[in-house]
C-alpha cells in the first residue's frame, strides 16, 4: 500500500492539512484521524479488560487442575503417612510444577504446615491461605499475596479411604505469567488502526486530487467569484445558451436564449419537444442531442445559426449545450461573400482546366465546358475560320466557325459546332468582335438585334427558355480571335453587370491559351509541310525490292525520324534511315540536310562504312559551326544505311547509333542479325563497320525508327519482343500489309514520338538476264568480246543497241587491258536499262577529259560519256568497276517477274 501511495509524492497529509479547515479535504481527514484513534483506543482499553478477566480464569482453571491431579497422584497418601514426607513429596512436588507449568505445589498437614515448597526454606512454615473450606472437603480458590508475589492459588484437600482429610494440596500461578492474549492482539489492532488512517489520508489525497481538479485549484472564496462571474457572463452575452438534460427537459436557458426563442419565464424543466413557438426543425434538433454545427434555423424572422454538443464526456452527467447566435445580417453578408467565393472558384478551376494542351479545338472546348453549370446553362464558343487553321483572324465576324458547344442539356436549338457564320451587324458578336468589348442582352425575347442573323433559330432558342447572353470577345495581344456566348435559362437569373465582369475574366484566360494553340497550329503546320517535302514523296522505279512504308508525326509536333530508297548503279538500291533527337523546325530542317548529304555520297558510290564516315565528318563541322554562331548544333542523330544487290543477292549494312534491322524470312520467321553498332553521328573518332549477309528472295528487310519500340510504359525488350511478335507466322504477307499491322500492334493512337517504317521485299534479278564473262588482258580478246556482246543483245531482242553497246564495251575494255590489272570482268544486265560493267584488279580512277587533235589516245571515256545515258566508277575490294547504262524504251522495259511468295 505504501508503494502505491508513493506514486503520488506531492500528495501528503501535512499538505492537506495546510489547507486548513476552510478545504473540504482538510476536514475530511482531520475527522477520520480523529474517528480512527478514538476506535483504536477504544479497542486497546477493551482488550486489557478482556484480558484482565481472561487471565483470572486461566489461573484458577490451571491452579485447580494441577491440585486435584497431584491430590489424587498415586503416592502422595502414603508419603504422609512416613515419618518426613518433605523427604519424598519434595521432589515430587518440583517436577509435577515444572511439567504442569504453575509457579508452585504445596503440600501441607491439616494445620497448614508446608511439606513442599519452591522455596525450601518455606517448608515447616504454615500455608498463607483460607484452609477452612478445603479441611471440610471443598476446592477452594482465593487470590493471595504469597511468598512469590501476587498468586491466584487452588487448595484441594487429600482424603484417605475412609473420606477422612489427611492433608492439603495447594498449587498456584502469578497472574502476570499466564500467557496473555493482549500481547497478540494488540498489535493487531494498532496495525489495523494505522492501516486505516493510511487508508483514510490516501482516499482524503485521491478526493483532494479531483476536487482541485474539478475546481482548478480554486479556494471557496474564489469559486464563488468564478460562479459570480459565469453567471454574469451566462445572463450578458449576445448568444443564446441552452442546456438540454438526457431526458429532453430544458435545464437552463439565458436572457439571450429566451429572447432570441421568445420563451417564456417558467421554461426550465419543462420538455424540448413541448416549448412554445419553436420551428419544427430547432425542436427536432434540439430533442436529438446530435451534434450540429452552424446549422441555420428558423426562428420568426430570425435566422439562427445554431451549434450543439453533448455533455456526456469525463463523467459529465447526460445532456447538451446548445448556442444560439442570430445570423439574420451576417447571411446576407455571408451570401455576398459565398458568390464571390463561387466566382474566385470558378476562375481558379479555369486557370487548371482551361489550356491543357496546345490544339485550338480542345481549348475551346475547354472553355465552354468549365462555366456550366456554374455560371451559365450553355456556352458556344466561335471562332474565326482562320485562326484554326494556325492564321491570323480577319478583322469583321464574317467567316466564324462555330468550335466548342456545351450545355446542361444536349436537346437544346444552339447551332451545333462546326457551323460557319457571318455575324450581321446588328447581332452582338459582331458588335462585340469589332470593338473589342462585351456584348450584355439580359432579355433575349425583347432584343430585336439578334434575331435578325436566323429568326427562326432566335424563335426557337426562345421558347426552349433562354432568357438572356453574355457574349464576351476572346481578344490576345489587341487581336480579336473570336466570340465566347453564354446563355441562361430558367436554371439561373438573368445575367447583370457582375455577370458581365466574370464573363470576361473567364474568356481573358482562355485567350492567351487559345492564342498559344493557334500559333503551335501555324508551327507545326509549317513544320509538316517542310517535313514532308524533305521526305520522299513517291519511291523511285526499281526492280530490286517491294516498297512499303510509313511515318507519323509524333503528337507534340514533328521531329527528325527519316528514310530514304535510293537506285544505284547495277540494279543495287541502297536503304538509308536516320532519326534525328527532338522536335520541331530545327529538328526538320536538320533531317532534310542529312537526308540530302546522304543522297550526295551515295551519288558517289561509296560502300556503307565510307558513306557514314563521310557523314559523321559532315554532322561534326555542322555542329562546330553552328556552336559558333549559338545554335543547337546536330545532337543526337543515327542512321542506318544498307545496300541490296539483286544480283548477287547480298545485303551490306552499316550503322552509326541506330537500331539493328529485322529480317522476315520468306518462311515467316524473324531474326535480328547483328551489325556493327557504331557511334552516333557527329561523335567522331570510331570507324563504321559493315555486316554482309546473302538474303533468300522474298526476304522483307524491316528497318525503322527508336518511336516504334520505345515507350515510357515499355523498356527497349519489351517493344523488341512485340514487334517480333507482329512479323512473325506470316509468309507471304505483302509489305503494306506488314507496315499496317505493326503499327497497329505497336503504337497508341496518338504516338509521343514520331515514327519511320520502311518494309522493302527482296527481288532477285533472274539468271536468263545476267550475261557474265572472264576477259583475258589481251587486246585481242576486245573483238572476241563484241561479238559475244551481240549475240547476248539479239538473243534478248536488243540487237538495235548492238552497235553502241560494242563501242561502250570496246572502249572500257581496252581502258581495263590498257590501264587496269587482271582479273577483268564483263557483266551485261538486262533491267529496267542495259547495264555493262568491266571489273579489273586496279583501283586507279578514270577520268574523263577533251583530247586534243593531235593527241593519239584519250577519246574513249569521252565517247562512253556521249553514248551512255550515264556512267561511272566504283569501288569494291578486289579493284573497281566501271559500268555504263543505256536507257531502253518504255516497250522493252520488261518487269521482273514475282515470286511465288
């Protein structure tokens, strides 16, 4: 119990106590002290007296039963009868004491003369006691002074066989040495009277603790003057007080209460529920007990804000506190502020939903959406016709394209969006578009002005209930775009000057948002077009590869991503595709010169590896220069670039930065064969290396932009994975089918980048088109080889072109024997034009040049160059190639013919 006392250290009596008699819990444990010493000392003075008594009959119970026993000891009779019987009783005498616990047993004659005693000097000296009684046969028991002290002592007398009293027997005890009970009881009753008083000052601490509590630590003065003073404030304030028992009976209620609600005097006490002149709304309330916060009630032709809570928290008795404040003025006040806190709302929720994107349509739309129904039933915004197009607008409301319509219903009369309009001048869009200023019609059925553009419409509009418009102009930098109408129905009054301001405020920030998605829609229209006339605009005539491709302009504008087919000499087509990093005119117009750098050095021929060196080279002193003057140089630009032989049917590829190719075999199956990655262009300082690879006719070379496979949502493997998925298991699938299902399978609908595919089918020029000879480097072997020239060109039917195509031979071949190294070549190629080519060992370059008269040599080049449509040189391992091309009538173009995929 101390233990728990102890967790309350600055609880103690003498602080209690200190408080005097004026703290209740002062007065407490002052009376329980006292009441429990008074019981304490009461118990005390019991228990002597108890004891007292208690001790007397314990002597004389022992004392009696010692003496009777030790009478009747067999023994004792006949020790009389000898002549000393102190000889034998005395030591009898001392054991039975010892044993039996008394403080003495004297044996003595019937003239009271001891035989035995504790003392033995005592024995022969007569007995201190009444003997009378026990000489006649009775127990006597007295209480004696004795030798010993104050006794308590038994005299028994000792009879022979004839009943006759032989002698006496005495045994007694000091009533001191009887065990006392009050040694064992008393500290009981001390410890249960401490044990109370403890009990008594921690309960006295407890109630001490919580009446400071309740009462703050208050003395009884200062809780009078704290009740003095609530009352007053209670009876003074200007709000209402309530106090609702659990039962629904009306407690308390203040001055003001009682003025507010019109109570009479004798209210308290009685039932909520049953108050006079309450509306059915406040009784119900009040009758609940829940909870409610400035809740508007009606009280006469007050209104009552009014706030309730329950009372029934940390042992509180049961009920409610109910405020009443009358609102009456601040409502009206309160209704001001909450319109413009509506309208504050309205313009913020503009400023977030107005202008999410840069398209002029949606940013209309965006507009009219936004005030209904809030601030108008319907919203029609029009548009000159220019500005959605990306121009500037023209300066009358004629050419107005209806953008955005929106409203709480969808059966309304207003012209649907996309109509064209040229606003008279009496309507208010044009009175408004050519002032620059808001047009208020607060009553639609008694205007005239407006009818006039469509009275049937204005006919219409006004039996469907619209009674009145705002139509604001939506203006940015001085320049009108367009009109922004709003319409009011039944739903809502009819609009006013402050509607007009709103109006205004709304269209002001929708007309930058709009101005800025105009001017984006001339950008990226510009930047469209340009694109468009840099990319190709029709594949060039081939008979090497199938053709089918693709490019989408990404949703944010367009941007670098490129391809290109390219015819080269001897049938070969090159393959180029690049991409471009960013967006917009400068991503474009960089396109287009690497586009046109590529065509350049193609021009010249040049394997795969030396066309991308030669480009690096180029995008690095683009990008110097343009570091030079500020601007944004090339960066980030990739490029793929390969060469198809149909003759050979050998695919050589090169890559700068860009993604590998895929192969659709002709089976169906899809690989991505590895190629060289080389660096991005501009990076310079790693050669390019190429990969060669004999591709099965029919095989689809699929080549393509990093917008296809990537995407935020996907990693690089993911959209690998999905475009080999889209290839594979369909053999024979023409190449606008394929271009059409990957995109489908791969892109959303509105893609963040933009996207180039090119799908090209390999052909393969047939054997019977192909004549091929080894020339022995012999000058007379010139002869040998025109005539087996000929009889190849009869055989095709091209025998008309015998003669030049003999001189165009004639002429390389001697050049090849004269000025080359074996081994020398001769292929004739019959395609869309007669090709000729003689390949020798050398690497020495021709060049053409006018001979002088009297010059022996040097005319050959120069009459290849005149008969040859075209002719040039290129290089390859083993040497190079020098070829020339007839061209060959548009009858004797034979197609080559499909296979059979």
């Amino acid at each position: 119990m101390a233990n728990r006392f102890a967790r309350f250290p600055h609880l103690s009596v003498k602080r209690l106590i200190s408080k005097g008699t004026r703290s209740v819990a002062g007065q407490v444990l002052i009376f329980q002290v006292a009441l429990v010493v008074l019981l304490v000392a009461c118990g005390v003075f019991a228990l002597i007296l108890q004891s007292e008594r208690d001790n007397n009959a314990e002597a004389r119970r022992r004392s009696t039963a010692v003496a009777q026993t030790f009478a009747h000891a067999p023994g004792v009779l006949a020790a009389l009868r000898t002549p000393d019987p102190s000889r034998i009783l005395q030591p009898l005498t001392e054991a039975a004491r010892k044993a039996a616990g008394v403080d003495f047993i004297v044996v003595m004659d019937t003239e009271g003369i001891r035989y035995t005693h504790p003392l033995p000097d005592r024995i022969g000296k007569r007995f201190v006691g009444e003997i009378g009684p026990s000489l006649e046969g009775r127990t006597y028991v007295e209480s004696v002074n004795g030798p010993l002290g104050r006794e308590v002592q038994s005299t028994v007398p000792i009879e022979n066989a004839d009943r006759e009293v032989v002698g006496l027997v005495s045994a007694g005890m000091k009533v001191k040495n009887v065990e006392s009970q009050l040694a064992r009881q008393l500290p009981i009753i001390l410890g249960a009277g401490a044990g109370a008083l403890v009990l008594s000052t921690g309960v006295t601490a407890l109630v001490g603790r919580r009446l400071r509590r309740q009462t703050h630590s208050l003395a009884p003065a200062e809780m009078s003057l704290m009740y003095e003073h609530h009352d007053t404030v209670l009876h003074s304030v200007r709000e209402g007080v309530l106090i609702v028992a659990a039962d629904g009976r009306l407690i308390l209620a203040n001055d003001e209460a009682r003025r507010l609600l019109e109570l009479p005097s004798d209210v308290e006490g009685r039932p909520v529920a049953e108050l006079p002149g309450l509306d059915p709304g406040t009784r119900e309330l009040l009758a609940s007990g829940r909870e409610a916060t400035d809740e508007v009630h009606l009280a006469g032709e007050r209104l009552l804000a009014v706030n309730q809570r329950p009372t029934d928290r940390e042992g509180d008795p049961r009920g409610t506190v109910v405020t009443l404040r009358d609102s009456t003025e601040l409502q009206a006040v309160t209704g001001r502020a909450e319109v413009a806190r509506e309208r504050l709302r309205l313009l913020y929720d503009a400023g977030l939903r107005i202008g999410t994107s840069l398209d002029v349509l949606r940013t209309a739309g965006e507009l009219a959406r936004v005030p209904v129904p809030r601030f108008a039933d319907f919203v029609t915004v029009d548009l000159a016709d220019a500005v959605l197009h990306g121009e500037e607008p023209a300066p009358t409301a004629t050419d107005m394209r209806r953008a955005a319509v929106c409203g709480i219903r969808d059966d309304h009369p207003l012209s649907a969006q996309g109509r064209l309009f040229d606003y008279l001048p009496s309507t208010p869009q044009a009175r408004g578009y050519g002032s620059g200023s808001s047009q208020l019609v607060s009553d639609l059925p008694t205007a005239t002005g407006w009818r006039v553009q469509d009275p049937e419409r204005a006919r219409a509009i006004i039996d469907y209930g619209i009674h009145s418009l705002i139509t604001a102009p939506i203006q940015a930098r001085g320049v009108v775009l367009g009109m922004a109408n709003f319409w009011r129905a039944r739903q809502h009054e009819r609009f006013n000057e402050e509607d007009l301001s709103l109006a205004e405020e709304l269209v002001a920030r929708a007309a930058i948002s709009i101005d800025n998605a105009r001017r984006f829609t001339r950008e990226h229209t510009l930047a469209v077009t340009l694109q468009r006339s840099l990319l190709p605009q029709a594949m060039p005539a081939q008979n090497a590869l199938d053709i089918a491709y693709r490019y989408l302009p990404a949703q944010s504008g367009v941007g670098g991503d490129w391809f290109d087919v390219i015819p080269l000499p001897g049938s070969r087509v090159a393959l180029a595709v690049g991409d471009v990093v960013g967006h917009g005119l400068h991503a474009a117009a960089t396109m287009g010169r690497l586009r046109t750098a590529v065509h350049n050095f193609s021009a010249l021929d040049l394997p795969p590896d030396e066309l991308l060196s030669h480009l690096d080279d180029l995008v690095g002193s683009i990008d110097q220069k343009e570091a030079a003057e500020s601007a944004a140089g090339v960066v980030g630009a990739t490029c793929l670039y390969g060469i198809y032989d149909p003759v050979t049917r050998r695919y050589v590829v090169a890559r700068a930065g860009h993604l590998a190719r895929a192969l659709v075999r002709p089976d169906g199956s899809v690989t991505f064969p590895d190629v060289p990655a080389g660096p991005p262009l501009g990076l310079g300082g790693m050669p390019f290396q190429t990969a060669e690879v004999c591709l099965a006719e029919g095989t689809q070379l699929v080549l393509y932009t990093d917008g296809l496979i990537e995407d935020r949502r996907r990693d690089l493997d993911v959209g690998l994975e999905l475009l080999r998925e889209a290839l594979t298991g369909h053999p024979g699938r023409p190449p606008e089918e394929t271009c059409q299902d990957v995109l489908d399978s791969l892109l959303p609908r509105r893609p963040k980048d933009d996207v180039a595919l090119l799908v090209a089918r390999t052909r393969a020029l047939p054997p019977d088109r192909i004549a091929e000879w080894d020339v022995p480097a012999d000058p007379a072997a010139v002869s040998g080889m025109r005539d087996a020239v000929s009889e190849r060109l009869e055989a095709w039917g091209l025998s008309e072109f015998g003669f030049t195509m003999e001189l165009i031979l004639s002429e390389l071949i001697t050049n090849a024997i004269r000025y080359g190294t074996p081994p020398i070549h001769v292929r004739l190629i019959r395609d869309r034009t007669l090709i000729c080519e003689v390949a020798d060992g050398s690497s020495t370059s021709p060049h053409l040049r006018y001979a002088a008269t009297t010059d022996e040599g040097g005319r050959g080049l120069f009459l290849v160059s005149q008969m040859a449509e075209r002719w040039g040189t290129r290089y390859t391992p083993q040497g190079k190639v020098i070829w020339a091309e007839q061209a060959l009538p548009e009858a004797l173009q034979q197609p080559v013919p499909a296979a059979p995929w």
